[in-house]
C-alpha cells in the first residue's frame, strides 16, 4: 500500500522485478473487505 501520490513510481520500480498492478483503494465505510478469485503472490 502506498499513497496516491506514489502510485505511478512505485508501480515502475516493483515492476522491474515482479509483476505489479493497482488492486484498489482503501476507503472510509461500513463495508466489509472481499477477495473474489485466487490472488497468485509467486
């Protein structure tokens, strides 16, 4: 996690190494957290 600001630089440098994406954004709510699918970390 990292914020906004940072995203895109971040993004560049992980993806010299490793496949890197934006999964989504952390925000204030009543809702719960949901994973749908398989997350394949290596």
């Amino acid at each position: 996690m990292v914020a906004p600001e940072d995203k895109e630089s971040m993004i560049k440098h992980i993806s010299k190494f490793y496949e890197c994406y934006e999964m989504g954004q952390i925000v204030t709510g009543e809702e719960k957290v949901v994973l749908e699918g398989k997350l394949n970390w290596l």
